[in-house]
C-alpha cells in the first residue's frame, strides 16, 4: 500500500550498485552490454529521493535509466529535488584543514582529502615509493600521496596554482616528500621516474554529466602511452566515461564521505599498465 515500484537501468556492473541506491529491497537483474538493472518497491519519499539524486547522472559512458509507477506527486517530485540541491552544499569536505590556499580552478578541481588520502593508501600499499602527480593543481592528491608516506613529484603549468601546493604541502606537514615541478607535464612526464604515474586532467567546468569521451581529456588521451607494467597509471576521470574506449582498464568508483555525497560517484580510477 502506498508503494512505488522504481526501475533503475544502466547500471555498471562493476559498480557497487548498493552503494549508490542506498536503502531498499533491491532486485538485480543483468542487462546487455556489462550493465544490470535494479528494481525495488520504495514508500513515495524514498522513490522521489532517489529520482532527485539520479537524475541526469551517466556512469561509465552510459546515461541512467529510471521510471517510477505510479507516477509520483508533482509536489513530492519538487520537494526531493529541492533537498538533493541542499544536500549537494554538503559534500565531502576539500582541505579540513584552515590556512590553505586555493585559487577559483583549484579549488573546483581539488580532490576531496578523504578520497585523496585513501588513493594515497591504496598506492602505499601497492608498494609504490614514488609516485609522479602529472596535473597537481592545488596539492589535493600530491598531498594525500605524501601523507601515505609516499614520495611525490608534482607537475603543474600554472605557476600561481603550483605555489598554492607548495604552501597547502607545507600546511599538511609533507613538503619535504613533494618535489614541486612548474611546467607541461607533456613534456617532462617522459623524462622523470616514479612507480606509479597519477593524472588528474582538467574535466572543463561543464564537464558532460552522462558521457565523457577522452577526446574531452585531452592531456589524459596523450599521457596514457606513457603507461607500463613498471609505471602504471591512474587515471581520475569522470563518473561519466566512456571506459569502454579504455577496455584494458579497470574502474573503480569513489563514493564521498559526506551527508551530501556518500551515495554520489564523486570519479572513477582507470589503471593502465
Ligand atoms: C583537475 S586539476 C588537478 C587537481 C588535483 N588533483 C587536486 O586534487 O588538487 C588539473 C590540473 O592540471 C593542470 N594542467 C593541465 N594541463 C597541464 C599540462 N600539460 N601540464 C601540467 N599541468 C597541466 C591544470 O592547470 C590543473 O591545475
């Protein structure tokens, strides 16, 4: 009684589906094409939530499908999008720590510290000594490597943002593990070593939310030859893309930590070896 049967499409089967649903008696079935579908029966909050938080969103190159039955309220449909753009002002928190500094790109690009610290970790315990941050921005994930216990480089072509890294590095502690390198990345990736190459590519500010293609990464599409059994890469992309083009690499998604995002694919890591 009072129940909607909500169809979620297209998920990814590498995905932790739960994960992104969150509550409810889900159901799986598998799809064409690696993806399965998800259905369960949701009190009407619940559909409308879920609606909300799903709406628009591609994973892996492949826009969701979702329908709900009966339809839901207007009201109801409204209110759930209202409260998924509050919640959205309440994601996984950048820096925690005051006195960093942050220009307006570095800032929207910066990595979550939760997320970059765990991808410092998970690095660490690959047994990977030195890791070469080929896009650092502002320090978000130079920095999580460094605390890890890794040492780092870190290239970045804006002079200002890389002095934003090397002073957020020093607030965090870790300056000494972070070698800071100012220019093209194109360019000195190539010439300098490390265990394990990160890239963080520019997404754009409009990023496409349902499919990214990597011609829409383009310093990733040219830095992604650079990539061996010695010296994998990770490569940040998207939730949205295209990872068929990439079909040796395996994605995994990173969930956010926050009231806002813990059930928000926050990027995807392709490995490349
Ligand atoms: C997404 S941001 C990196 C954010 C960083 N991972 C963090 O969490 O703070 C990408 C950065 O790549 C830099 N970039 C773009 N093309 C580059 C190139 N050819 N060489 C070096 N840096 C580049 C941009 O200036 C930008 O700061």
């Amino acid at each position: 009684v009072g129940l909607y049967r909500v169809v979620v499409g297209g998920l990814p089967d590498w995905l932790d589906a739960r994960r992104l649903l969150g509550d409810g008696d889900f159901e799986f079935s598998a799809e064409q094409g690696g993806r399965v579908s998800a259905q369960a029966r949701l009190d009407a909050s619940a559909a409308a939530d879920l609606a909300a938080r799903l709406r628009g969103v591609g994973l892996g190159g492949r826009a969701l499908t979702l329908a709900v039955e009966p339809a839901l309220p207007r009201v109801l449909r409204r209110r759930a999008l209202a409260e998924e753009a509050r919640r959205y002002r309440s994601g996984s928190p950048g820096f925690g720590r005051g006195g960093v500094r942050l220009d307006a790109e570095g800032r929207r690009s910066l990595t979550p510290e939760a997320l970059a610290l765990s991808l410092g970790q998970r690095a660490a315990a690959r047994g990977a000594g030195r890791v070469l941050d080929a896009a650092a921005g502002a320090g978000g994930n130079a920095i999580g490597f460094a605390r890890a216990g890794l040492s780092v480089t870190a290239i970045e072509r804006d002079a200002g943002r890389l002095e934003c890294a090397r002073h957020n590095a020093r607030v965090y502690g870790v300056a000494e593990r972070i070698d800071f390198v100012h220019g093209d990345a194109r360019v000195l990736v190539p010439e300098i070593e490390a265990d394990l190459l990160f890239v963080d590519p520019p997404w754009g500010e409009g990023y496409d939310k349902q499919r990214v293609e990597p011609t829409a990464l383009p310093l990733l599409a040219e830095l992604c030859t650079l990539a061996s059994s010695e010296r994998p890469l990770w490569a940040k992309v998207p939730p949205s893309f295209a990872v068929e083009t990439w079909p040796d690499a395996r994605p995994e998604a990173f969930f956010g930590v926050g009231e806002g995002d813990r059930r928000r694919v926050k990027f995807l890591i392709l490995e490349l070896s």
